[in-house]
C-alpha cells in the first residue's frame, strides 16, 4: 500500500527561519489539525471565532477605495465585503481545506450537491458533452442526465473505472469527465494517472468526486485531475450534523468558481463552517479508524457463510484492488455486501442490529446502515436497478468509529437471525 508523502504544506513550513534539519511529512493528524491553520486569531483565541456577520464595515470612502483597488488586482483580498463573497470563518476552513487536498484553493458551499452544480454548470455550456462514470451518485446522474439536458448538453454514461470505454466515448463536442473514486455501492475505483493522461491528450476537464476517499487516502490533484469535489457532510465535518460541500483546485479555475458561487449563491453559514472546522481536527483519528474498522469488517464479512460477496478495495477479490493499493493509502468505511438470500433476508440482518442506525449518508462518527435498493433505488426503474447491479440483498455498511470488535460481534449476532 503506498502511503502518500505529502510535501509539507506551506502552513507546516517552519514560521522562523531555516531549520538545517528536513521535517519528515507530517501524519494524517498533524495535517488534519495544522494544514492551512493560522495562528494568531484576534483576542489570542487558540480557535477562529465565528465571524457572524452579513456585511463589513469601512471607516470611510478612502478605506472603501482602496478595497476597491486591491479587489481589482488580487484574487484574496485582506478583508471582506459582503457575506457572500467571503467570510474569514469560512476562508480558514477553506485553507485548511485546499492545504489537506494539495490544491491552490478551496470554495467551501452549502452542499455536495451545490459542489456538484456550480462546477458543472460553470464548467459546461449548451452544445457540450460530459463523459461520466456509470455509478456516479444517483442525484448527479439525475443532475447530469435531465436537468443539464434542458440546457442541450449531453451525456455517455460509461462503465466505472474503464478507460478504454472513457476514451471511446469521447467526442469532439465532449469538454469533461467527470468520476468517482471510490463509487456508491460499489467502491469502484478510477486509475487516476491513466484518467488525466486522457484528459491532456484529449483537451479535457476532469473533476472527481473524492468523498469517499477523503483527502488522507487519496489526493486527486496529485495525479493531475482539474477540479475535486467532495460532500463535507460525509468524512470531513464527520459528525452527521450539517450539510456543506466544497470545490478545490490546483489553479486556473478557482477564481471562476469563486465567482459562480457568488452569482449562485450556495454559500456556507460561518457557524456551520466553525463546526467543520471541528469536525477537520479530528479527521486523522477518525479515518484512521474507520479504514481500520472498514478492512477489518470486509475481512469478516467475507468468509461468513451467510454472506454472499464482498465489495472493498481493500481485499483481492475487488476488481479494482490492484489501483486502490496504487493510489490510496486507506480504504475508507464503506463496505457494501449481498446477504445470501432476498430482500426480505438483508432487512432482517438489517432489523436485528443493535449498533448501526438505518440511515442515509456514510464517514460520520456514527455506523449507518441501509439496503440501496430501499433507501435510493425505490422507485427507480427495476431495469435500470437491475443494469446498476443493485440487488434486493445489497447492503451498504458506512463504517463509524466504534470499536471493531463491537461491530463485528453486533454483525455476528444479526447475521444469526438471517
Ligand atoms: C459521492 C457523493 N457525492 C455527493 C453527494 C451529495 O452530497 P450532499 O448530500 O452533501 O449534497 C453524496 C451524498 O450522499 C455522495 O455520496
């Protein structure tokens, strides 16, 4: 398994002066507590405050001015102006973002789906072609398929993790590419590298959809992807308690989206911004844990007689093992798997667990658990069900943080009742 050595983040660089020593590349805690972070916060405050404000004063026209002059030549300016154009509560969050993913900057927004929507509807223009991965989260789809179709763009969707497909479905009106990695249900994983390699030769776009991989088991931009989205209500606030996304880039597309997400509007409150602020300083411990618990419980669910398959792309028997150990350094808390019997059989094991919670969403604190064909498929197509490969019996099991011998006795004593 290959663990990414980051090169420090500049936030990490040593504030006073040369140290003749090299530091080694801080771990997965250190960088989720200190990437981007800033010391010095007003009233010597160890935590941002929050900045619970709409607007921002100026002492008089000549301050008033002179932001108006540095606004004209800077991407950041010093202050702010206007709610929706910044908040200081917001912007340290989006730091410590942007240092953890490796890129130039990060736009933090109310939601993964508005982290999906402005980047696509910046991204893309009537007459153009997106290039998608298949089990792309099912309200993308939707996004993509028929609410980006009204404005005459078009769509192939094609299997995951194929890059021969992917390029066969190239055409010349095609400007993007958008995947996941890992995918929902599946965890299917995209060779990244290979991705980008066809994007370049091509003239592409390429923008990732990383929320289950969180930026400590895998860094998108490192392998020349354009743009990385994630749900920040998953992994990286982690506590199952707001909503909020984020866009983060290497460059050249950050200033755009700044201002696409002014003219959409899909802004983050400063308070829930201090919460995810929370949430990042403690996303090493958490997702160190939860890979734990996730390659653990894969590992046990697959050789229980009761069970089916497996998908993780922590185990050999994944189809997409061989690049998840390339390019991840963890496997993340997801672990989908078929019951062996029907429906009714997985609701059952489903009913008789005491620790997980029968919910949507997945990287919170919290174990939650549910059967897709339920919970996002049920009053979808059967065919289309059918052709995703989502089964009655399919479970999806989003790892939480508890112990791994509790939840694997829970899952022993569950699996019983099937
Ligand atoms: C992979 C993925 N992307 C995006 C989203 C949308 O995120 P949000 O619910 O924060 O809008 C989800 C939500 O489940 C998701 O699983």
């Amino acid at each position: 398994m290959t663990t990414h050595a980051l090169p420090p983040p500049a936030s990490l660089a040593p504030a006073n002066g040369n140290h003749p020593t090299p530091t080694p590349a801080p771990g997965p805690s250190t960088r989720a507590l200190h990437a981007g972070a800033r010391r010095g916060h007003p009233h010597h405050s160890l935590t941002p405050p929050i900045v619970q404000s709409a607007t921002y004063t100026f002492a008089d026209t000549a301050d008033l001015i002179g932001f108006m002059d540095e606004r004209m030549f800077v991407e950041t300016p010093t202050r702010q102006e206007y709610g929706r154009y910044g908040n200081p509560t917001v912007r340290g969050v989006e730091a410590r973002l942007a240092a953890l993913e490796g890129g130039k900057d990060a736009i933090l927004v109310s939601s993964g789906m508005a982290a999906i929507t402005t980047s696509l509807l910046l991204l893309l223009a009537p007459g153009d072609h997106v290039v998608m991965s298949a089990d792309s989260y099912h309200r993308t789809r939707v996004f993509v398929q028929r609410f980006l179709h009204r404005y005459h763009i078009t769509c192939t969707a094609v299997p995951p993790g194929d890059l021969a497909q992917i390029e066969a479905a190239i055409r010349p009106e095609t400007r993007l590419i958008l995947a996941e990695t890992p995918t929902n249900p599946f965890l299917r994983c995209v060779d990244l590298a290979g991705l980008a390699a066809i994007a370049r030769r091509r003239g592409l776009r390429t923008l990732i959809d990383s929320t289950f991989a969180t930026p400590l088991n895998l860094r998108p931009l490192e392998y020349g992807i354009d743009l990385v989205v994630h749900s920040v209500t998953k992994y990286l606030a982690g506590h199952n308690d707001l909503l909020a996304g984020v866009i983060i880039g290497s460059g050249g597309l950050t200033a755009a989206l700044r201002e696409a997400q002014s003219l959409f509007g899909a802004v983050v409150d400063p308070g829930a911004a201090f919460q995810i602020g929370r949430g990042l300083q403690t996303l090493g411990l958490r997702v160190t844990r939860q890979n734990e618990n996730g390659l653990a419980i894969a590992r046990f669910l697959e050789q229980h007689p009761k069970v089916l398959r497996v998908w993780y792309p922590g185990l050999p028997s994944h189809p997409d093992h061989a690049i998840a150990r390339q390019q991840m350094a963890g496997f993340g808390g997801v672990v989908s798997f078929e019951i062996a019997g029907d429906g009714p059989a997985a609701a059952r094991f489903i009913d008789a667990l005491r620790l997980p919670y029968i919910a949507a969403s997945l990287g919170g604190v919290d174990s939650l658990i549910e059967q897709p064909a339920i919970m996002s498929y049920y009053d979808a197509d059967p065919e289309a069900r059918q052709a995703l490969g989502i089964d009655d019996a399919l479970v999806r099991f989003a790892i939480g943080i508890e112990e791994t011998a509790d939840l694997i006795a829970d899952l022993t004593q569950a699996l019983a009742a099937v």
